[in-house]
C-alpha cells in the first residue's frame, strides 16, 4: 500500500468534505439502503478520487457518502470493490487506508452470504466472528510501510469483541434471528460446487462469500476495530434441490435489510 496515493486521495477528498468522520461503513450486494437513514452532507463518486477503483457490479452504487447516522459523523462506501472484477488486493482495501487516514476510529461490513450450515437459514443474519481466508492473493503482500501497520499483524481476534456483543445484544433485544459464524472468503465469481461446498462445512465454514475479509485483514493491519455482520441468503447445505440466481439472492438481500439497517444504526 502506497502511502502516497492514500494522502493523495485524503486531500481531495478534504476538499470536498468538512468533517472528520468517526465511523467507516462497507455496504455489500444488495444492501445500499442504510444510505437512506443517513443525513447525507457530500457525496463523492469513486471514479472522481485519486487512486481509487471504480464498482463494476450493477448492484453496486460506486459512491462514498458522507453524512450523519444516529448524530455521528459517518463515511460510507455505497458499494465496495471485488477481487473477482479483475483489482488487485491493494485496490480492493485501499479505501480502507483513506478511511482510517479520514479519521475514522471503527469500520462496520456488511455482506451476503451462503449458508453451509444447516441451522442456518436464508434470511438470518450472521454476526461474523472469525474467518477461513482461501483467497490466493492477500492485500498485505510486497512492501510494508511501517507507518501504516507492522509487517505481520495478527489476526487471532480479528472481529472486535465490543462490536460483536452490541450488535448480538441489539439483535436479541429487536428479537432478530441472528447467529454467530464463521465467514469463509473465496475469490469468485461463480458460486461454489456441491463438493466444494461440503468441503467449507467440513472445515469450520457457518457461511460463504466473497468479499470482507481483504477489508478486514486492512483494518487490523491499521489496527482498526473491525466488525462485520452477513445476511443469509441461500442455503447450500444440505443442498438445495434447484440452482441459485444472483436474482434471488438480492431480492433476498433485500428482504432481510431493514434487520441489518437496525444493528448497523446501533453500532453507529
């Protein structure tokens, strides 16, 4: 990670925000409404920012937004960036390191999943508190700035515990079905085979996707407390009888939401 280009990209940005943010929010597939509950004072497309990729997922809005939550000074990243587009690692994480540099002092990820266990059912949420990494490239590979965070970071506690347990107490005290799990990270974009998904079960997986993990290793890299919560939406094991469509699963996604948009206000 270039320490340059992230100080690049915070100037401009500086320039075109007036406020120091507290609170970094990721917003996976589907799950751009949280934008709708906030005060929104700027919005930046990513394609404006020095360094920075550009979303090419069509459910993906490609936008940082700036504004206020719950009263809290908040930036949000209203779509992130997918090692499957074709980006490098660093790209898929750099705006981990702008945030952090922004000011903010906690990032909060969201996602959706598959479910590879069978208590858990399309439309729960998953509170995730550990992660399986099968990635082939990580966002810490090649040089190390030490500025930026230590050359090898640990990882033991990688999900923050506070964050965990105010999201699990919100969730109880809404009577929100959630579970706590094991995120498991592959490249994509196809979705997995019958073995495959067998083989995550068998593992340790509760869930799989593709995304927030690179995220995470940043934020602990930085030494950022990190959570991040998946919604269900499939089942893969026991399998399915019928082939799953990225059609399904968002409207899924966007069924389960206004759940999701509860704790994330919470956190917040």
């Amino acid at each position: 990670m270039n320490p340059e280009q992230i100080l690049e990209s915070v100037k401009y940005i500086k320039t075109r925000i007036g406020f120091s943010p507290k609170t970094g929010i990721i917003l996976g597939t589907g799950l751009g409404a949280l934008v709708e509950e906030i005060e929104i004072l700027h919005e930046i497309d990513y394609q404006e920012i020095p360094h920075f990729a550009s979303s090419s997922v069509e459910s993906h809005k490609g936008k940082l937004i700036f504004g206020q939550l719950n009263g809290v000074d908040c930036i949000v990243m209203q779509g992130r960036f997918h090692f499957y587009e074709g980006y490098s690692m660093k790209q898929v994480v750099f705006p981990v390191y702008v945030m952090k540099q922004l000011g903010i002092e906690k990032l909060l990820i969201s996602n959706i999943s598959g479910s590879v266990n069978s208590a858990i059912k399309a439309g729960d949420l998953v509170i995730i508190n550990d992660h399986i990494n099968l990635h082939s490239e990580n966002p810490l590979r090649g040089k190390n700035y030490d500025e930026l965070g230590p050359r090898f970071p640990d990882m033991y506690a990688a999900y923050d515990a506070r964050l965990i347990a105010e999201a699990a107490e919100c969730a109880t005290a809404n009577k929100i079905r959630f579970h706590h799990g094991i995120y498991v990270g592959l490249a994509g974009p196809n979705l997995e085979t019958a073995a495959e998904y067998r083989y995550l079960r068998l593992i340790g997986g509760d869930c799989v996707g593709m995304s927030t993990i690179p995220e995470v290793i940043a934020a602990n890299h930085l030494n950022l407390p990190a959570f991040a919560i998946s919604v269900i939406t499939d089942e893969a094991f026991p399998l399915i009888p019928h082939k799953i469509t990225i059609a399904e699963i968002i409207q899924i996604a966007k069924e389960t939401e206004p759940k999701l948009t509860r704790i994330m206000r919470a956190l917040v």
